[in-house]
C-alpha cells in the first residue's frame, strides 16, 4: 500500500490537482498566480487531467475561478 505524502496548505500560495490515474492524484503549488496560470496551462496542453483549486486563505480556497490568457 502506497503512503500519502501530508503536507500543510500555506496561506497566499495557489493550488491545482493533477489526476495521474484511478487513485493518484498529484496537488501542485505556486506563490504567484502567474506561475500557477503558466504551470496549470502546460499541464492542460499536456493533455492531463487538471483541475483547478485557486488561492487557499486558510479556510477555503478562493479566486476559483479560472481563464484562458489570451
């Protein structure tokens, strides 16, 4: 049986998950929104299963919304 790896959502930083199979599910974080946007894009490009999570808080996530730069 595989070990999840726990680690702590920091306040200010912006999440997006990364679906890699049945159960396997990689959480990706950036400080800035740019990084995230740029790095979120690539792995859609990729052809991945991605889902966006936004800005987390410390409570909840925010700024949920996601859009294509044009």
């Amino acid at each position: 049986m595989a070990r999840k790896k726990h680690f702590t959502k920091t306040p200010g930083l912006y999440f997006f998950n990364i679906k890699m199979g049945h159960n396997n599910t990689i959480t990706i974080s950036r400080k800035t929104k740019e990084a995230a946007e740029y790095a979120f894009s690539n792995y859609l490009s990729q052809k991945k299963d991605a889902e966006w999570l936004g800005k987390w808080d410390g409570k909840k996530f925010v700024e949920t919304e996601w859009k294509i730069a044009s």
